[in-house]
C-alpha cells in the first residue's frame, strides 16, 4: 500500500519571532494621518520599473504611507541588499530572518532604475545584514559608483544600519562620498530595549558624530518616530544630543502599528505638536526640520536637501 506525504507547508511568517505575542488593537486613524489610495499611471509605471529591475524598495517593505504620492512622482527609496533584516525591531515591517546572498547585480540595476527615473537626488536604504563581515558597507559603495558612472549629476543619501561590531564599515562608506548621510535614531533612549532591542542608542548617535569627525562638510540627518510613549522632554533631549553630535537635519513623523502584533501605538501626535517639535528644532541650531504626522526619512528628500543646502550657504554668509 502506497503512504501518501504531504509536502504542502504553510509559508514562513514575515515576522517569526512576532507569532507568538498577543495581539494588540490597532487605533483608528485619525483625519490628519489618512492618504489617497495609489493608482495613477505615474504610479504604475514606477511600479513596472521596480519589478523589471527585481528592486526592493522600502516604500513597499515598511508599509510606507507616502508610497502613493511619491511612486506618482516617479520617487522610489531603493532598499539594497534583500528584503529580509538581521534584526527584529518591534515596530519595523520588513521582514526578519536569515537574509539571502548578496547580488552583486544589484547595484548596477538600482543605479539604471535610477536613470530611468531621472532622479535628481536619490535615497538608498538597507536592511540590517548582521550577517557580513563589513554589514554591507561595500555594497553601498558599489550602489553609489555605479549611480555616479550612469547618472552623475544625481546627488544621493544614504540611509544606512548601525554596523554594529563592524570595524572599518562606517568609514568605507563615508570615504566614498555620499552627499547626505543618514542614520535613524528611531525613538528616545528609554523605549530601546522595548522598540529597537538589537541597537544601541549611544552607538548610533556616536555613528553620526564619527561621519562628522571623517568629513566635516557632509550633511548627516536622522530621525525619530513618535507616539510610542515618549515624552516631550525626552524628545528634546534626543535633539539636544542630535546636535551635540553636529547633525545637520531631524525628522520626527508618527509611528503606525504595521500589524497588531508590533508594537502598540501609546498615541496619535497633533499637527500643532508637530509643528511646536519644528520650532524647538530650528531654535537648537539645526539646518533643516522635517516634523509632520506622515514625515518619512525619504519624504521629499530632493526637495529637502535642495533647502538643506540653501540654509547651509545662508550660515556661512551670516
């Protein structure tokens, strides 16, 4: 008698070490965080591009609400190397595991999509790849020579990991120039252990001074999210630390429960308070504030470093 087997498995969940936390309630958003549903013909063209590259954005990765404005603008923020993080952040979407082998195609069809697009500044993001020897640094380098040699007149930010335990990562990617250097903070000091268990505050505030330190003239940015249960205070203290480490821009956008699985949402920040955390921003010295309920670190970056670059060469004429 033939045993039959059955070789049907269920599909790996995107965030296994989530599965077995209770669930939480999403809370109803509310006017001032809803966005138009994406559909228009800009949109689907984008869309096209990034499947016939085989790209990752983290537009899609991360449940980005601006995807529809910004893939209707012909703007995508590349994620390189694979779709899948070394970490296990309790508020990120992107899916955690063991990621795949570098495609060392990847940056020349990243630096073609960007072409195609005609992009003028062009934002370059990663998973975490706890897994390399250098975290991936030199893929990033490869994603800003190929961009240069296909479109030169393009200036670029990166959006880089920690590299944690990666000595001589950071610097290699510095050495190759990138004209924005961002890292994200991601919430206050208090909420790690909670929010971003796998990073280390001080680490990453010390990544962004040492950009500093390697090439004074390079803008670095960063960003917090709130809403998670942070205090005002506290936010005006990751500002003052921003600064005391010489970082050019800030970010401040709302946090949004992916899953009710992640981490709740304590609550829903007003426009007036964001526009309050803008104007204490401006007043610690920074050149440049982007502080709004749907603010992403890759949120109109072209326009924004236009204004980064405005307000540096105001400084020096003052």
């Amino acid at each position: 008698m033939a045993t039959l087997i059955d070789t049907l498995t269920t599909a790996r969940p995107r965030h296994p070490e989530k599965v077995k936390r209770p669930e939480t309630p999403l809370l109803k958003k509310p006017e001032w965080i809803r966005v138009k549903a994406p559909g228009s013909p800009a949109f689907a063209e984008t869309q096209r591009l990034v499947r016939e590259k085989k790209l990752v954005t983290v537009c899609e990765e991360a449940s980005c609400p601006n995807i529809g404005e910004c893939w209707s603008k012909k703007h995508a923020t590349f994620m390189i190397m694979g779709d899948t993080c070394t970490r296990a952040c309790a508020f990120c979407n992107v899916k955690t595991g063991l990621p795949d082998v570098l495609d060392h195609g990847e940056p020349r069809r990243v630096a073609e999509a960007i072409a195609a697009m005609g992009l003028s500044h062009a934002v370059i993001t990663s998973v975490d790849r706890d897994d390399l020897d250098d975290g991936g640094a030199l893929h990033f380098v490869d994603v800003l020579r190929e961009t240069r040699t296909l479109s030169p007149r393009t200036t670029i930010e990166v959006l880089t990991p920690d590299f944690l335990k990666k000595d001589g990562a950071l610097e290699k990617v510095v050495a190759a120039r990138p004209d924005v250097f961002n890292h994200n903070l991601e919430t206050v000091p208090s909420l790690y252990l909670r929010i971003r268990p796998g990073a280390r505050y001080f680490h990453s505030l010390r990544l962004l001074q040492r950009v500093k330190e390697l090439d004074p003239q390079m803008f670095t940015k960063s960003g917090i999210m709130v809403g998670l249960g942070e205090t005002r205070e506290q936010v005006m203290q990751v500002m003052d630390d921003m600064r005391s480490a010489n970082i050019d821009f800030i970010t401040i956008g709302q946090y949004l429960q992916p899953t009710r699985k992640h981490a709740p949402i304590d609550r829903f920040v007003t426009p007036e308070e964001f526009k309050s955390y803008e104007t204490l921003a401006y007043s610690k010295g920074f050149l440049m504030v982007s502080s709004s309920p749907l603010t992403r670190s890759s949120h109109h970056a072209g326009e924004d470093f236009a204004r980064l670059r405005a307000a540096r060469a105001a400084q020096l004429q003052s």
